[in-house]
C-alpha cells in the first residue's frame, strides 16, 4: 500500500455544497465553512502535506457522490508525489475502481463495508492495497450511515475482521470528540491498532501538537486533522515537525 513509511499529519478537505466545512460532532448542519476546496488542497501542499484526506460530506449523508465535480477539480491540481484518500458516499466496487482510476490513491469505505464486508476483498484484487475501512465510534460501536446508525460491532474486532478481507489500511474516527477540538480519546485508538499490523488513521477531536505526538504514540500510521488546521490552533509544519521529533 502506498503511504505512511513514517507518521504524517494529514490535513482533512470535507466537502459539502461545493465548499470546504467541518462539522461539530459529525452532526449535519453544524458546519463552519472554508471555502473552495482546490485553494485549500494547494493551501496544504504548500505547507508540506504529503496525502490530502477528501471527503464528500453530502455523499456520506445521501448514500452516493455528490460533490464528483469539486473533488476531479481537486485531482487534477494535486501534483505527482501528493496522496488522495477520498470517502463519503462510496457504496459499490464500481464507484471505488472508478475513482481510483481517476488518480485518487486510496478509497474510504465506511457504510458499505459494514454493510457488504466482500466489497473489501473485491477491490483489493483490482487494486491491491487501495481500500481503506473507515471504522467511526460513538459510545463505543461503530456506527454508520453519517454517524446516524449504531451497528453494534467493536471497533477493534471490526478492524481485525477487515485486515482479514484485504483491508489496506484503517481509518478510526472517534465521532464523540469530533469537530470539538476538545482533545483526543487515545485508550481508544490504542485498541485499534493493537488489533491490526496494518496502518491506523486516527481522527477526531486533536486539538493541540501535543494530541499529535499522543497518536503517534499510540502506534498509528497517521492523523487527520480538520478543524484544529482550519481555526489555526497550530500549523501543519508545527505539527509534522513535533511529531517527527517525538
């Protein structure tokens, strides 16, 4: 799987209505809202990002893609060298194939592969590597559907389960502290990557470089960061740079 030979800080480009937004709480409707996505995507390349985190908010709420147009308009300006990990509103092998031969890197599955597990191993055979299961938690579970959906599963046994079906990699979203930047959940992380040998993405709730250096800490592979960037806690460089020395 290309990516994360060392611990990156990834910056996070969610989508909705054509503009960039972040949610509180993965709650619709609470967005603070950044602008264009392409100006943003080239505001993190400049600033040193090496893999740019798409997601297309209306998608992951409305079960399909809808901001196709905004997220092609960011491939094409992401030069050689720079990884796209897109998710939100991918539900079938077809959809995942179409954007990887598109140019994005590495396609997020989180309802559809709750949902339809195989879908996992489907992909991987066509593009070894390329699916990221996307295991959101709240209270607990992995939920589903925009956070809305509670599926009962552990979010640590969950990852084992897709490690076995091909799983390149793993994305874990504590939903209770997103978008609050009230701090990170890191027992919870910590979990996760126990359970698995393939990298862990943690996101949710960093609000500070030093909640950076706590993931890296926890074993994972990388950290997306949404809000903190946005509002100007910290800068990526500050944080890539701590994280590098940790």
């Amino acid at each position: 799987m290309s990516g994360f030979p060392e611990f990156e800080v990834v910056p996070a480009v969610d989508i909705q209505d054509g503009a960039v937004v972040q949610l509180v709480g993965g709650e619709r409707g609470t967005g603070t809202r950044y602008g264009d996505p392409v100006a943003a995507a080239e505001r993190w390349i400049e600033a040193g990002a090496e893999t740019l985190h798409l997601v297309d908010l209306d998608g992951a709420f409305e079960g399909e893609r809808v901001n196709a147009a905004a997220i092609e308009a960011v491939v094409e300006t992401v030069p050689d060298g720079v990884d796209l990990q897109l998710g939100g509103g991918v539900r079938t092998a077809e959809d995942a194939r179409e954007l990887l031969d598109l140019g994005i890197d590495r396609v997020i599955l989180g309802t559809a592969a709750v949902e339809t597990p195989a879908i996992v191993a489907a992909i991987d055979e066509t593009h070894p590597g390329s699916v990221v299961v996307s295991l959101d938690a709240k209270g607990g579970e992995v939920v589903v559907s925009g956070w809305t959906e509670g599926t009962g599963l552990d979010p640590a046994a969950a990852a084992a389960r897709y490690e076995e079906l091909g799983a390149g990699a793993v994305l874990f979203t504590n939903v209770d502290v997103e978008g609050q930047l009230a701090g990170i959940d890191r027992n919870a992380v910590e979990s996760v990557v126990g359970a698995v040998d393939i990298p862990v993405i943690a996101s949710g709730g960093v609000a500070t470089v030093e909640d950076v250096v706590a993931l890296k800490r926890t074993g994972a592979a990388a950290v997306v960061v949404g809000t903190a960037l946005y509002e100007g806690a910290f800068t990526l460089r500050a944080a890539q740079a701590a994280a590098d020395e940790a």
